[in-house]
C-alpha cells in the first residue's frame, strides 16, 4: 500500500474532524525513511499501552493511531508532539535515522518551488529553485538558476565559504571581487564567496541563462 497521507486532527467548536492531506512521492518517501510508525510503536510496547490507553493520554483514536504505526498515515508536528510528551521524548527522537543507512533523498522537479532573488515587486536579478532540500545534513546547498533575458545585474553580496556554478544554458558574467569572468554553456568557475561577486547577462549574446550553482559554506 502506498503510504501519501499527513494526518492531523483539527477541531471546529467541539467537533473534532480528522484531516488528510495527499502528499507527493518525493515528500512521502522523505518521510517514509524515518520510520515514525515504528517508532510510536516500538515506545508504545516499551510503555505496555495499548493502543486505547494511548489514544486515551493523546485524544487520538486507536484507529487512527494503528494508521500512523502502520505507516499509513503520518501525524503532523503537533499530533506527533502529543504522541512524544506520553512517553517523554522530545520530536528529534522520530528523526533520528540510522547511521548504517546510506542517505538517499531524491528531489522532484514537479516538487521543487521557484524562488526570486529579490523578494517584493522589484524585478529579480534570477530564479532560483533548491536541489536539495530533502537532504537532512547537508554539507553544502545546490541550486538550479535561471536568468531571464530581461534580468537586471544582481547586486554584489559575499558570504562564507566558497561557490562554484556551473553554466548548463547561455552566458553569464560572473564577477568576483571586481573582476569579470564570461562562462559560456558547459563552463565552470569556482571562487571563494567571501570576495563580492555578483552575476549578469551579456546583452550581446540573446537569450536566457541557466546555472547549477553550489553554496559550500566555510568549515566549522
């Protein structure tokens, strides 16, 4: 059975409703891998509760609870907020994966939201769209960009670290601490972010650009 429901409990006046949410594949395998389920069942044996005891310190039915240790329903924050203060664990205990478990994450485009550099009405310099954020601890930040054909030049910003970018469209101008730098499709630059740097069309060459760009951030 394929597990692509968020559960949580709501109340209008005194009338509790239960609501369920469709999920994504690539949401509902994030989820999935931390095994919540087995993870309020394996405390509810330590504790020997049942599962009526426990929907009676929760205010969740034994139904629905049977759902989430299956693995057919996930329990949103708060739910599983109250699921963790019976049996005294904080919400880090539920996202704990193993060590021996290679990470996999997995990211949809279809999942993925398209950001503006620049909040507001200002147009924005790119677009960009993270490649990444399924990963738990992560080392660096990958992200897809894309620069409009009317994109203005972004303005210089810096920050810890290094940055590389990779260009897989068009042509971009990429200056660091004052110098310019052209890549054309399949060109790379690496450069330490610290320095000021910012990036811009080259109005000579028509149309618009596209990047994967790496943010490693400087090591603790």
């Amino acid at each position: 059975m394929n597990v692509d429901y968020l559960y949580d409990k709501i109340s209008i006046g005194d009338l509790p409703l239960e609501k369920s949410v469709m999920l994504s594949d690539t949401l509902t395998a994030g989820l999935k891998r931390y095994e919540i389920g087995s993870k309020v069942r394996a405390l509810r044996v330590q504790k020997k509760l049942g599962l009526v005891q426990l929907g009676e310190h929760t205010g969740l039915s034994p139904a629905l609870l049977s759902k989430i240790e299956r693995g057919q329903l996930f329990p949103t924050l708060p739910t599983l907020l109250r699921i963790a203060m019976v049996f005294s664990v904080g919400l880090d205990h539920f996202f704990i994966e193993s060590e021996e478990r290679p990470l996999v994450a997995i990211n949809r485009k279809k999942d993925r939201i398209r950001l503006p550099n620049r909040p507001g009405k200002e147009a924005p310099s790119y677009f960009f769209e993270s490649l990444d954020f399924a990963t738990t601890d992560r080392k660096y930040d990958i992200y897809y960009a894309e620069f409009p054909e009317s994109s203005k030049p972004s303005a210089p910003h810096e920050h810890a670290g290094a940055e590389f970018l990779y260009v897989l469209q068009g042509r971009l101008i990429v200056s660091v601490d004052g110098k310019d730098v052209v890549l054309d499709e399949g060109d790379a630059v690496h450069f330490d972010s610290s320095a000021a740097h910012s990036y811009r069309l080259d109005h000579q060459h028509q149309g618009s650009v596209s990047a994967v760009v790496v943010v490693m951030p400087e090591p603790s």
